[in-house]
C-alpha cells in the first residue's frame, strides 16, 4: 500500500472530479450492499398483524324487571407473515446502479486502443441484447434491440474514433444523456420498465458480479503481503504465509461447511464481508496491476474507471440478490466467493513465494514489485485458479449452475408477479422449484400465490417446502397458520414449537406459540411464550396486550402485575384491554382515551374494541361522549361492525343527553333485525324506558335553567318527564315558539302514547298551534285510555277551545 492513499490527487482536475464522483456511487452502492445483506428476508417480507375480537358480556345498566346487556371487548393478535413483495423501487435502484456501472466501463474503453475497444464495446452490445427490450414492445423481430445498439455502439465509435480528445466527464455525459433518454421513454410507455430490465440482466449481471469477484480474490492477501513487510525484518516470508494460512485454512473450512463435509459450528469469516473489503482494496490494488499493462492500459484514463464500473456494477447485482431474498443467486454469489477466495488466494501465495520469497526474507518491500514476477507471470496463476474452481465446480455437481437458473427464473416470476399475471408467474417458479426444489425463494413464492389465488391448502404445502434447507421464521408462521385455519390445531403447535426451537430470538414466533397454547388452556405456557415476545420483539406492546387479554378470561387471576407496565403503553390493543379492565373491574387507567381515537376512518379489529371500550367505560364515568359511531357505521369498510356500532350510538346518546334519539335508533334496529342484535336493541329499548319512568330533575337543575339552551339541554336529559316538559312548554311559549315543545311532545308521546299527563299535555299545545284536528283525536286517544282523566280535563279543553274560536271570530 503506498502511503499517500489518495492517489487520485495527481490525476488532472476533471478527471480527478469525475472519479472521485465515480467512487462516491461505489460507496453508495457498497452501503446499499450492506443494508440489503443485513436486513436479509425483512427486504421482501413482513409481519402483518391479525387481530382477534374476544368478548365479555356484562350488564351495564338495570331496572327491577330489564337489563342493558353490553359486551367489553378484548383484542388478541397473531403476527402473520406476509405474502413475498416484490419491490418496483428496489428494482429500480439496481438497474440504476447497474447501467450506471457499465456506462462507466464503456467510458473507459472508449479510450482504450483499437482491440480493446472492440472487446469492451462488444460485450457492452451483448449485455443490452440480453435485457429483452423487445418483449417490452411486444416484437420478435429485434428491432428494438438493434435500434438501442445501433445508438449506443455510434455514440461509443463516435467518441473512441472522432473524439480522442474528449474529457472523460464528457463521454460519460453523453453516455448518460442517451441511456437517461432510453430509460425515460421506456419508463413512459411501458409499466414495470425497471422491473423488466432488473430482471432479464440477471445472467449478465451475474457474470459481471464473479468476474468481480475473481479479479479482487487476492486483495485481501495483498493486503496480508503489506502488513508482513511493513517490519522491514528477515521474517516478512514467514509472517505472510502463517496470516495467509490462517485465513486460507478458514476458507477452507468454510467451504467444508457450506457442501456439508463437516457440521462445526464455528464462528465463520462471512464471504460477503470478504468481497466487500475486497472490492474496496481492490481500488488500490487495480492500480497497481495496471501498471504491469501500461502498454495498452492508462490507469488515469482508463483502467481507474473499467474497475470503478465493474465494482459498482457488481455490487449492485451481488445487492439486488439479497433485496430480492433470491437466496439461489445468493448462494452462487457465495459460493463464487469462497472458490475464487481459496483457489486463487492459495495460488497467490504460491505465486509470491516463488517469485518474492527471496526478496521477503531480505526485510525488502515486495508488494512494491508484487506485479513484475521473476519467474512466472501471474496470469498463468490465474488460469490454474480457473481450473481449481472448475473442479470445485464438477466436484458438487454443477450445483450452483442450477441454483443460477432457479435465480433467473425467481426474477421473472417476480416480474410476473408484479403485473398480476399469476399463471406465468407460477410457471417460472415452477421452472425454478425444478432445477432447485428447496431454495426458499421459489416455495415461498409459490405460497405468495397460492394465497393470493385462495388455495390455501396448496400454500401449506409450499410454505412446509420452503423449510427444507434455508428455514426462517415466515415460513414456520405461514405454516402454522395453515395448519389452523385447516383444524389441524396440534400440527400448527408442533410447528411453531420447532419454529421457535430454530430461532430462538423470534418473537413473532414466540408470541404465536403462546396464542397457541392459550387455546389449550395451558396458562404457564402461554404466560412464559407471551413474556418471551414481550422481550423479543418485533413489536413488545402487542404481545403485552395478548397477556392482559388471556389474563381477562382467567377466573380469579391477580392483573396488577400487568397493569403499571401496560400503562405506559400507548399501543391500541394495549388501551383497548386496559379499557376492558377498566369497564369490568374498575382498575386501570383511562385517562389516555382520546389520544389514539381515529373517528373517522376504517377501523380495525383493535381499533373497533377500542372505541366500544371508550364509549362502554365513558358511560359508567359520566363523560362527555363525542365519538360519531353512526358516521363510521356508514362506511363500507366497516360493515362488519355495523350492528355494534349503532348499539354504541345508541347508548352514547341515551347517556350523553339525546335520549329520544337512541329511542329511536333502538326502536328502528329492533324492528329491522329479530335475531340476536334485534334482541339486543329491543332489551335496551325497554330498561331505559322503564328507567324513564323514574327520572327526574334535581332541585338544583330546576333552578338553573334559564335560557333556551337549557330547556333544551333538559328536553334532551329528560324527554318523557311531564313536570319538564310542562316548564318547557311555558319557556318556549312565552318565547314565541311554540313549535318546539310541540314537537318535543309528539316524540314523547311515541314512546308513551297511553300517558294521561303528556296527553294533555299534547291537546293544550296543539291548541295553541290552532292544530284543532290533532288535539281532538289526542282527546279521543285519552277518552279511550283514561275515562276518568278525559272528564276531568275537558272543562279544560273546551274553555280552551272556545277561547280559541272567540279570538278567530274577533280576527274575522
């Protein structure tokens, strides 16, 4: 390694820029790179929540004779894998990065020489052919994939034959300019445009990411090579070789491991952290093999670039493997690491113990010379390094050339997918299942659709498939569920038990496994496995409201363990069985409840158990209740919910003042449905106007009433109360407006149409709107009712009457 490490600084101005532009992409590509390796599955799969609606009926309000029945809900949730996603966005950035890369090849080799021109030109031509763009069009003749040659190939002569000159940021410009035209009408006219190119660049994006990966195989040993002289003493031969063995030998042993010789489980150097400090050495390194080739390769103009473009080409295949979850590709990629790592990296070591040994023992700087051998080139070292792998290769079978395949054809049916044309998709999966039975990616795929196409049974057997070689946590919950929804419950158990046994730190699984045990009653199970998801994750909160919802239905269980940490909670299904502890049992915390309410939009299970629990408890406490349960019963989404929610309005109203108003929404819903919930509705209506009878004002409330706004705030509280309606009826009078305790008046009397009081009430009111008719027929309703009544008050109704007709004829 030299000591001033940007070497970069001595290349011209613009050239300088443009590179360090270039090395910006390979370190946002490289971290990239890492992100999608280290999420791994969550790229493309998730846990989806399933909520679970539990009931508690309890009696919420009583007269001698009739209840209020009412249900406290609880929420239990599962966590559910997700169907494989398929990302337009990941797609997307691959190819970006990707083409991005090649056009800084193409660049580089417009600069080159006659020959190498003609080499880099033409496998840039091959590359483009392979991205199918005709498919797109929907032709066969090829026209497309001429037309786009045909431009790249006349810019690239252009610029190699006519603008020798050129800056490098200019070609690069140029190349850009048209490959952001092409990519731009293609985005325009054709959907999934990036999607189409990510995937039918997979074969040559392949062989790019391993011929990246062949060419820096030693850079890590380079590396090995520099540390070892840095002493300047006589055991520099020495050092090299025992780092270099120790490495080798953990190569090695990986290797072992990967084809199944040996089942040790050590703590194994990871391949691809191997290749990423490889390809970031490899930017020093280049270098310095260039140098051996400065006949006919400038580094400056050039070679700086070719290796910048394949490594961002590279690492962005190797990327969109793991963004993908396209575990074949994946695999290959690996395996293409440790073959070329070992082989070449043994080989290397040979290579500069023949050539440099010598030179290592004199305490000299052999890396400085590592590229002009004494003896042979290292070229040769590197066909021999071919011929190793090779045989590795035949050694297992050609294995990854079919893992390859299966890779290939998991991006197609990942585009298929994307344009909702499943059978195709299901053909290319199968296509790939063929070549590689028990890579993940096709099976749980596979599962994606078989779901998604309602073949549930179909999806267990895919979802069993994908635990085969590379098991994971979405498998073994897609397969459990399976199991249950198909009443194999003991099979889902088993399941998930051996799920968790795998992956210990799942939490998902862990609180699956408990939702699953509390069906069996086993309360000791259930309680450790809801503890253990608490502490795992992914989400602690849910798995906390799974324990307060078992605890609920376990007679005579203590929840005050529960209760201080549920509180901190914010976590709808939390609230909502604190709210169902709170409505039954009178502990818990509600003063949270109007911090999650989400009146108007779709609710979900939690979010239904949520609000009925706020409106179930705000009855019990007196508060004011402004949920609008009718306007989210009027919303489609929320079908499912809809008797419960004009039940919840109903009872809002009664208790929150608009008494008439829940009269009349449990009368219209016990008349439309003689089921359960008519049942229900016909309950409540009777308890509360039982409970009517025996409503009345407090002094307190008699004085304070003043103005319209309170006689109407009374009406409301106290719709059937003759003594308020009788002080209503003189207020609004004596105010001109008489209509409104009329109208007050006709509702009361439809719920107590026989009550002598409001009868005449009705008659003195009518009479005073002139309503003649009206009163007379009230008279007859109260001659039939209440004889004794009826002549009790018709002195009154007749003087009344007669005032009425004097003061009509004194008009006249």
């Amino acid at each position: 390694m030299p000591s001033s490490l940007p070497f970069w600084n001595f290349f011209s101005r613009p050239t300088r820029r443009f590179y360090q532009f270039a090395l910006g992409l390979l370190v946002i590509s490289a971290l990239l790179f890492t992100v999608a390796w280290l999420r791994g599955l969550d790229t493309v799969l998730h846990w989806d929540v399933l909520s679970e609606l539990g009931e508690i009926p309890f009696t919420l309000d009583r007269v001698p004779t009739s209840e209020v029945p009412a249900v406290a809900y609880t929420v239990t949730e599962q966590l559910v894998a997700s169907p494989m996603a398929v990302h337009e966005s990941s797609a997307a950035l691959f190819a970006g990065l990707w083409l991005t890369g090649l056009l800084l090849v193409l660049t580089g080799a417009t600069t080159l020489n006659r020959l190498g021109f003609s080499i880099g030109t033409g496998l840039f031509m091959l590359v483009l052919v392979s991205l199918n763009l005709d498919a797109l069009a929907g032709r066969s003749d090829r026209l497309v994939s001429i037309g786009v040659v045909a431009l790249y190939g006349g810019l690239a002569f252009y610029l190699n034959a006519f603008r020798p000159n050129a800056s490098l940021p200019l070609r690069f410009g140029l190349l850009l300019g048209l490959t952001l035209v092409l990519c731009g009408i293609g985005t325009w006219q054709f959907p999934h445009f990036a999607l189409h190119v990510a995937s039918h660049a997979q074969p040559a994006a392949l062989l790019l990411g391993l011929g990246l990966i062949f060419l820096v195989s030693f850079e890590i040993l380079n590396g090995f090579l520099f540390v070892a002289t840095q002493s300047g003493g006589s055991q520099g031969l020495l050092h090299f070789v025992v780092i270099s063995a120790v490495y080798l030998l953990n190569l090695l042993l990986l290797y072992l491991y990967n084809v199944r010789t040996i089942d040790w489980k050590l703590l194994y150097l990871s391949p691809f952290l191997i290749f990423l400090v490889s390809v970031g050495l490899g930017v020093w390194g280049v270098r310095r093999q260039t140098t051996a080739w400065s006949g006919w390769l400038d580094f400056e103009m050039s070679g700086a670039f070719l290796y910048a473009g394949l490594a961002l080409a590279g690492l962005a295949a190797v990327g969109y493997a793991f963004a993908t979850a396209n575990d074949p590709l994946v695999e290959v990629y690996e395996d293409g690491i440790v073959y070329a790592h070992l082989v070449m990296g043994a080989l290397y070591v040979l290579y500069v113990v023949v050539n440099f040994g010598q030179v290592l023992n004199r305490g000299l700087d052999a890396w400085k010379v590592v590229y002009k051998p004494v003896h042979w080139p290292l070229g040769i070292y590197r066909g021999a390094a071919l011929v190793g792998m090779a045989v590795l290769l035949a050694a297992n079978k050609y294995f990854p050339f079919y893992q390859t395949l299966a890779g290939y054809y998991n991006g197609l049916g990942d585009l298929e997918t994307a344009r909702a044309d499943f059978r195709s998709a299901e053909a290319y999966y199968q296509a790939a299942r063929q070549v590689e039975f028990q890579n993940h990616k096709t099976n749980y795929a596979l599962a994606s659709l078989a779901l998604v196409q309602g073949d549930p049974s179909a999806a267990g057997v895919y979802f069993k498939e994908a635990l085969r070689k590379q098991p994971s946590p979405y498998a073994y919950a897609g397969l459990a569920r399976m199991q249950a929804e198909a009443g194999l419950f003991f099979d889902a158990l088993f399941t998930l038990r051996e799920g968790f046994g795998k992956f210990p730190e799942s939490g998902a699984l862990a609180n699956n496994l408990a939702y699953q045990f509390s069906k069996t009653g086993v309360v000791d199970s259930t309680e450790i496995y809801y503890r253990k998801a608490a502490r795992l994750g992914p989400n602690p909160d849910l798995s906390l409201g799974n324990a307060l919802a078992f605890r609920l239905k376990q007679p005579g269980t203590n929840l005050d363990s529960l209760l201080a940490q549920a509180d901190e909670s914010d976590y709808v299904g939390v609230r909502a069985n604190l709210l169902t502890i709170a409505a039954l049992t009178g502990k818990g915390s509600p003063e949270k409840t109007g911090t999650i309410l989400r009146p108007d939009s779709a609710l979900g299970v939690a979010e239904f158990a949520y609000l009925a629990n706020v409106a179930l408890l705000r009855t019990r406490t007196d508060q004011g209740l402004t949920i609008r349960f009718d306007e989210l019963a009027k919303k489609e989404a929320n079908a499912q919910f809809f008797d419960d929610l004009q039940y919840l309005q109903a009872l809002q109203d009664y208790y929150g003042g608009d008494k008439l108003a829940a009269f009349d929404r449990l009368e219209g819903r016990a008349a439309a449905d003689t089921g359960r919930s008519g049942a229900q509705f016909r309950a409540a209506l009777t308890t509360f106007l039982i409970k009517e009878e025996t409503t009345r004002p407090t002094a307190q409330e008699l004085a304070a009433w003043r103005t319209a706004k309170d006689y109407e705030t009374a009406l409301g509280r106290y719709p059937l109360n003759a003594d308020v309606l009788t002080r209503a009826m003189a207020f609004f009078n004596q105010a001109k407006q008489p209509q409104r305790p009329y109208d007050a008046l006709l509702l009361a009397r439809r719920y107590r149409p026989s009550d002598p009081d409001l009868t005449k009430l009705y008659i003195r009111q009518s009479l005073t709107l002139n309503l003649r008719d009206y009163a007379a027929e009230a008279m007859d309703d109260l001659e039939l009712d209440h004889p004794a009544v009826f002549a009790q008050f018709l002195p009154v109704y007749q003087a009344q009457l007669a005032l009425i007709e004097k003061q009509a004829d004194g008009f006249q």
